[in-house]
C-alpha cells in the first residue's frame, strides 16, 4: 500500500512513550507492543500474546477492538484490529463523530500513526459520510506543523477511514487538570502557535470550529490540533448555517449559538475561552450559564 504524505515531505512524528491516564494496562502490554515486536506477534503467527502468562492465542478467537480477559491467568488484553495494512493497536478515543487508535504500519516500523473509522456499532446514516467530508478537508488543508496531518485515507463508503501523525504529547485538558492552571508564559506561546494554525486554515477557506483543550495536544515542540470533524469551509457557512449547534457549549462562540454568520472572530472567541481555562484552571463559562445561553437562543 502506498502511503500518501511521505513523497509530500510530511514527516512522521517520532514515538515517545507518555504515560496514557486511565488506559494504564497499556503500561503492562508497552513491552511488547513496541513496533520491532509486532509483526512477530500478529503478522507471522497470528497470535496474540498476554503479557502476564505469555500465553499464545489465535487473534480469530477474539472480538477486535476489545478489552478480552486471558483466558489462562486472567489479565486483562487489547485485541488488535488490522484494517488493510494498518494495526489498530490502542484506543486513544472516541466520540459521535468516530473511533481514534494508535496504528502501526510495516513501512513505518519505527513511528505510529493514528487512524480514525467511523464508529462500528453505530449505524447513523451521516457518520460515514461526515468521516469522508473530514478527509475531503483535511486534504484541502495541507500541511502545518500544529496540525494532525493527512498522512493516508480511504474513502471507501462502507468502512472510510483515515490515517494522520500520531501526537506525542499531553492534551491540554489533562495537563490543566496535573498542573492546576498554566504559566502566563506557556499559554502565551500556546496561544501564539494556535493563532498560527488557525490562520493558515483561514487562508485555506475553512474554519475550524471546535476549538477546546480536548482538540489540543501539548507536546514538546508546542501545541498541535486534532480533531477536523466540524471544520467546515466558509463558503459552506456562508450559503448554509449549519442546522444544529456543535461544539462545545463552555468555548461555542454566540453567534453560532444564535446561528448567525460565523467568521475569524468566532475563532479568537474560542481561543480566548480555551486560553482563560488554561489561566484560571477554570472555564469561564459555568453549567449554570450554558443553560441560561440556551434558554435566551
């Protein structure tokens, strides 16, 4: 399979492992998932390895993208999935809009990826067709160093997905909730990089539209944004203002709460909730006030 990106210069983020919050069995399974050790385990045997008796298992015993319990010592083990030459290796997460999981490729042996499928058990007519519309988008966007990008994808309308860098780093949500709030300092680059990316998807004739510390990985060379399922092109909002409110209410701007015309000024209203949060360790915006928005709109 030809990865697409690679003959574009987008280089492949190298993978540092962090450690992964509430997925803490990954720290368990992480000696032997290392890249050099899969296709022993999956592509020449077929086998899944536990970790903690080192029992082999045929991986078609198993429900793929499952948490299954070892049948020998009981230990708790990721069940891969692999989709045309990718592996689905670990769940990084999930919404209505799809499923994101660490992917491992035999021509990248060294680095990983992060595929995105429409969820599997949901079988709402939009989701395929809105996963496509991301990739169309991503596409159209090209390349910037704070963004996820496009690295492969296939559109195929019964089971579309798409392949991006793999973020190492820390979502800022995460990192504000370890820390308690940010240092004026970081939240100034933060917001300076941000500006940078948000700008050049402008230029680009999109906004993007769901800016939160979910959507933001903080990693060593600065923050990076993910998550393109509401990003939508300004000629797209201009004819037709989207017929429901998304994102999320505590960094939504009014005016898409209103459902009038959205802008460059939307975004810098995003910007600034989610750099308030990062400040204060707080969103300025309560549950107590969203529910007082909705009622005037």
């Amino acid at each position: 399979m030809e990865l697409q990106g690679s003959e574009k210069g987008l280089p492949l983020k190298t993978e540092k492992p962090q450690p992964h919050g509430r997925y803490s069995w990954w720290q368990r399974l992480k000696a032997w998932l290392r890249p050099e050790n899969v296709p022993e385990f999956w592509d020449k045997t077929g086998s899944l390895i536990c970790e903690g008796c080192r029992r082999a298992y045929p991986l078609a015993g198993f429900q793929p993208l499952t948490m299954e319990s070892c049948p020998q010592c009981g230990d708790l083990i990721f069940v891969p999935m692999k989709i045309d030459d990718f592996w689905l290796m670990e769940p990084l997460g999930s919404g209505g809009m799809g499923s994101v999981y660490k992917a491992w490729h035999p021509d990248y042996e060294d680095q990983y990826l992060a595929v995105k499928i429409a969820p599997r058990f949901n079988t709402a007519a939009n989701l395929r067709p809105n996963l496509i519309r991301e990739i169309e988008t991503l596409r159209a966007i090209g390349f910037h160093p704070a963004i996820a990008n496009l690295v492969f994808a296939k559109e195929d309308p019964e089971q579309p997905y798409m392949v991006t860098h793999f973020i190492d780093g820390e979502r800022l949500d995460l990192r504000i909730r370890r820390l308690g709030k940010l240092s004026e300092e970081e939240v100034l680059l933060t917001a300076l990089t941000l500006l940078s990316a948000l700008a050049f998807i402008y230029q680009c004739g999109f906004l993007y539209r769901d800016l939160k510390p979910q959507n933001i990985i903080v990693t060593e060379e600065g923050p990076c944004l993910i998550d393109f399922g509401i990003c939508r092109s300004i000629r797209e909002l201009d004819r037709m203002p989207e017929p429901s409110v998304e994102g999320s209410a505590l960094y939504c701007p009014p005016e898409r709460m209103r459902q009038e015309k959205e802008g460059p000024w939307s975004e810098i209203y995003s910007l600034g909730m989610v750099m308030y949060h990062a400040l204060a360790g707080a969103p300025y915006v309560t549950a107590r006030d969203i529910e007082t928005i909705t009622a005037l709109n």
